[in-house]
C-alpha cells in the first residue's frame, strides 16, 4: 500500500509546489507590469540665444513640447526622447538657415518632475554666396538656356539672402514656373546640389534643369455643359490652337468660367507627353443651378436695421444674361428695382451692356423724395484691370426738403467713368490699387434747362504684411458739383457724407452744411480720407482700428465755415467662405452738439 501510495503523494505535491511556483510567476510579472507602466513626468525646457519665432518654431517640432502629455514609461525612455529632439531640430535650425546651430539636452533633478533642458546655440545665420543653374538636354548633357527664359532676373539679388530651405525651393519653383509660362510644359530638377561651407558661414546652390521639349497648344475639347452655349465658353479660353504653351493661360481660363457664376466646376486636363510638340486640353465644365433667391440684412445706429430680397437668373438664353429683381427696406427708406446684364455684348468678351430701372421712397434728415428711374450702360475692358463705361439715364424725382415745398424734376444723365482694379477680392481685398474717375452730366428738361455736372475721384489702397495677416489699408474720395450753386441742384444729388460706407462715427448723410433745425442740406465739394489696419488674430477672427475724417462745404472754400470732422473706431471680423462679416464701432474726435456718442455697424465685406 506504501509504494502505491507513494507515487500519488509525490504527484500532489509536484502539482501543488508547481501552482506555488505559477504564482509567484505571475505575482512577479504583475509587480514588473506595475513597474513598466509607470509614466516619467518631466518638463521641457529651451534655453541659449535663439530668436522667439525661432524658438516657436522649434517647440512645433519637439517632441518633447509636442507630446509632453504622453509621457514615457522610464527615465531612460525621455532620455531617447531627448535625444531624438536633438537630431529632429537640428533639422529645424538648418529650416531656419543655422547650418552651425549646436544643440545639446541635459536631464535633471533627482525626482519627478524631471527639467529637460535643451541648450541651443544657434551660430549666424548662413547666407548663399551663389546659386547657379544649369542646363541639361534630354540626355543629361550640358545645353543652352532655353529661349525666353531669363535666369538672371529670377535670381536677382538672391546673393546675401539667409540660406534656408524655403529660399532655395522658391527660387527653383519660379524657373520651374518661367519655364512653363514660356513652352514647356514638363520641365524638371534633374539634380539639386548645396555646399555649405562652414568656415566661410554660407551655401552655394547649383541646381541642375531640364526643359524638356517645347510644344504648343493643340486642340482643346469642351465637355459637360447643357444650357450654356459652346461659344460662351470658346470666348473664355485664352489661347488658340497652335499658341505657345502658356500654363498662366490655362490658369486664367478656369479663373475666367468660374468668375461667370454659371459653372460649380471647371477642371482643364493637359496631356502632355513627354517629348510631344503639341499639348492638348479638356476642359470640362459642371453647371450651377441658374436661379437664385437671397436676402442680406445691416444694421447702422443712425439708419437701424435695413434687409433686401432678391431673385436671379444668370443663364436666360446660354450666354450668360443675367437678370435680378431686387426689393429692399429701412425705417427711412424702401424699394424695388430689376437690372439686366448682357455680356460679351458685340461678340467680345471685353464688352458688358447693363440696363436698370427702379422706383425708391426716401424720408431722410436731409430731404424726402419719390423717385423712378431707368438707365444703361455699356463697359468696356482694355485689361483685367482697366476698364471704361458710358451710359444714359432717366430719372423722375419728387423731393421735398424741410420747410419748402415739394419740387418735380425730369433729369437726364450720361454718366462717364474709368475704372482700375488690382485687387482679387471685392469684399475682402488685401493687396493693390482701385482707383475710379467718374462724371455725370444731367440736364433738368422740365424747368429752364438747367445742367449741372458731379464728378468724383477715388483711390483705395491696400498693403498685406506677415504673410497678409497684417493689411494696411488707406482710401480717399475728392467730389465736386459744377455749373449750378446748391440751391439749383436737387437736394438728393448733392453732396454728403458720414455713414457705414463714408465716415463712420456720423450719422447718414450728416457731415455736411446744416440748417437752423440741424438737419443736413448737403453740399458741391466733398472730401473723404480713410485709414484702417486690419490684424488677422485667428483664420477666422480680425481685430480693425480705424480712423477716419470728411468735409463738405457749399463752395470751393477751403478755408470755410465747415470743420473738417474726424471719428476713430475699432471693429470686429468674422471671416466666412461668402466674405468677413463686420461689426464696428466709431466715436466722433470733434464732432458737433447734432451728432451722436457713438455709431455702431453691422454689414458684410470690409467697409472698403
């Protein structure tokens, strides 16, 4: 029975000793677990010469800053982190032109929080001592610089300029992009080289192109339109076949359909091949919706709230005409109106016919008045910028000013003006120039036959810095009333300022002369200056300082009775994909006992 017995005891306790082996395994491994999972907290640390926006620059790109909140399992672990650091901003500093920047990390303290110090040096800033291209033909041998390509401008003053990867690249995007302005369309970079010389502080570009081969545009298919003619679209392509490949060209044409407002999307596909001396193009279109309805409401504290209503068609017969009908109304005003566009009038897409017509009631400071009124125009574009337009007018008006009677006048009117516009974004600009010159005759055919003549002269500037986050913008109206004294001229033509779209910080129309009772009678000389610096705080909040100032007088005298008045306020944007939407306030500098503490607004698009 012993020896039976014997083997069964020994098997229960080599089970039971196992299990209190497993156990203890286990118990070690969970006690091990708990050790590994443990978290090493730190903080990081930039010290050493190196400039703020450096520095900013350098936090973006550490890890140690950028996933502090993930914290690693041991010292050893920030250690590498650390040290990973040392060797991703080295890159960074060469980003920022410091080829020598010496970059060190020190970990200390004797317990959590740990303090990761990384030490940095930057040295100066090297500079390129040269950037040289050459050219290569297909077969990587050395060729003549291609025809029309003017490397020496493109590289024009790049000497002494700080050596960083962003200067170089540009460089080479502008020949990669001159190249293709001027036929050819698939240029490359065969092989880049920079020499940094460390003795000497700076680098020395050469860089290696090829052309490849010159072609022209071949023949260019149209897809995807329905109601749209075929030769609205023609009209808009801005080459012909045969033309030197000219990709700005290409860029222009979508920009051009676009602009019509008839087209979601235009995508112009180019097949080039490689090698190929002609290049063609698809150009394939998807068309909007030609109807729209639409409302927009503003708010000024002289005027309160005032909304409109729209319709359009923007496609009536496939080239485009355009017709709207609008209605709007304020607590001083309402009125309809309907306005017709024809483009590419005489089968060129330099010329627009407009006509409109309209009936208004006013009841303002200044006056009353029940008017209707029909005119057209025609504009004519010599450039994208530069633009002229004529046009005719008739208009029936019934004003009554305060304490006279009511006045009929029949007015007829050929407006003149010329137009210059560099700027891309109607209510939003942030660089170039728009400057008008405009001159109404108008000739009062139900009284003696009175004329008189406004003209007006405006500019408007705007300069963007740091990356167009910072736009100075500055604008200026001269205006003038000539061949009649104020009394002979209908109170609604005359001349006045103040308001959201004048000077802010006065009341609508009240920089001008007044009457006994404070109410405005207007004037024939008109000055406004402008001035406002736009800071973009985030992509979609603007911070606007603004002054402003205008005067107007009855006569030429400069040194008259009237003061020149000036108002300083702040505003808000919020930027949206339709334009920033804007919220100012304004207070008169030296303003009168008439005018308001302050004037408030709110609209859509900068106010100039």
């Amino acid at each position: 029975m012993e020896k039976s017995a014997s083997p069964f005891l020994f098997s229960i306790r080599k089970k039971a000793a196992g299990r209190s082996l497993a156990l203890l395994l286990c118990a070690g491994i969970l006690t091990a677990a708990a050790t590994v999972r443990a978290e090493v907290d730190y903080t990081p640390v930039i010290t050493g010469d190196a400039k703020k926006d450096v520095v900013k620059e350098l936090k973006l790109n550490s890890y140690l800053f950028q996933f502090q909140k993930n914290k690693p399992l041991s010292r050893d672990g920030l250690a590498r982190r650390a040290a990973d650091d040392v060797t991703r901003l080295r890159d960074t500093m060469i980003g920022q032109g410091y080829y020598g920047a010496d970059i060190r990390y020190k970990i200390e303290g004797a317990a959590e929080p740990y303090t990761v110090t990384l030490d940095i040096k930057t040295g100066p800033a090297f500079t390129l001592s040269s950037y040289d291209v050459m050219w290569l033909n297909k077969a990587g041998r050395k060729a003549e610089a291609p025809e029309g390509i003017n490397t020496r401008r493109i590289l024009r003053k790049i000497k002494g300029q700080t050596a960083t990867p962003a200067v170089i690249l540009e460089r080479e995007r502008e020949m990669l992009e001159a190249l293709k302005r001027s036929g050819y369309p698939l240029p490359e970079v065969a092989e880049r080289k920079v020499l940094v010389d460390h003795a000497a502080q700076s680098a020395a570009v050469t860089l290696s192109l090829k052309s490849g081969q010159k072609a022209v545009f071949g023949a260019a298919d149209v897809t995807g339109y329905d109601a749209v003619r075929e030769d609205f679209i023609r009209r808009r392509v801005g080459w012909q076949e045969g033309d030197v490949f000219n990709l700005d060209k290409v860029v222009d044409t979508r920009k051009k359909m676009l602009g019509t407002g008839l087209f979601s999307t235009v995508d112009i596909t180019l097949e080039a091949k490689d090698g190929a001396r002609r290049v063609p193009a698809t150009i394939a279109v998807s068309e909007r919706k030609p109807r729209t309805i639409g409302a927009g409401v503003s708010y000024s504290t002289s005027r309160s709230i005032e909304g409109k209503v729209f319709w359009e068609h923007r496609n009536l017969w496939g080239g485009a005409e355009k017709i709207r009908a609008e209605a709007d109304a304020g607590l001083d005003r309402y009125g309809i109106g309907a306005a017709f566009t024809k483009p590419d009038f005489g089968g060129t897409i330099k010329r627009t016919l407009k006509a409109n017509t309209g009936y208004r009631q006013e009841f303002l400071d200044a006056y009353d008045k029940t008017s209707y009124n029909a005119a057209t125009s025609i504009s004519h574009a010599f450039t994208d910028a530069l633009s002229v337009n004529a046009g005719g007018g008739l208009e029936f008006s019934q004003v009554k000013e305060k304490g006279q009677n009511e006045r009929d006048f029949w007015l007829l009117s050929l407006p003149l003006g010329v137009n210059y516009d560099t700027t891309t974004d109607t209510l939003d600009p942030v660089r170039g120039i728009r400057a008008a010159v405009n001159m109404t005759p108008y000739l009062t055919i139900n009284q003696s036959q009175e004329t008189f003549v406004i003209g007006d002269i405006s500019a408007s500037h705007y300069l963007p810095m740091n990356e167009e986050k910072i736009v100075f913008a500055n604008r200026v109206k001269l205006g003038a009333i000539f061949g009649e004294g104020a009394a002979g001229v209908p109170a609604d033509k005359r001349l006045y300022s103040g308001g959201g779209g004048s000077v802010r910080g006065y009341g609508y129309q009240l920089i001008s002369p007044l009457d006994a009772n404070d109410d405005p009678t207007g004037g024939r000389f008109q000055v406004e200056v402008g001035s406002e610096v736009r800071f973009r705080v985030t992509d979609t909040i603007g911070i606007v300082p603004f002054v402003e100032g205008g005067r107007v007088t009855e006569d030429f005298d400069v040194k008259g009775d009237e003061r020149f008045l000036w108002a300083a306020g702040i505003g808000m944007r919020y930027y949206t994909a339709v334009g920033p939407l804007r919220a100012d306030i304004a207070v008169p500098i030296n303003g009168r006992d008439k005018d308001d503490a302050f004037q408030v607004y709110f609209s859509l698009g900068q106010a100039f």
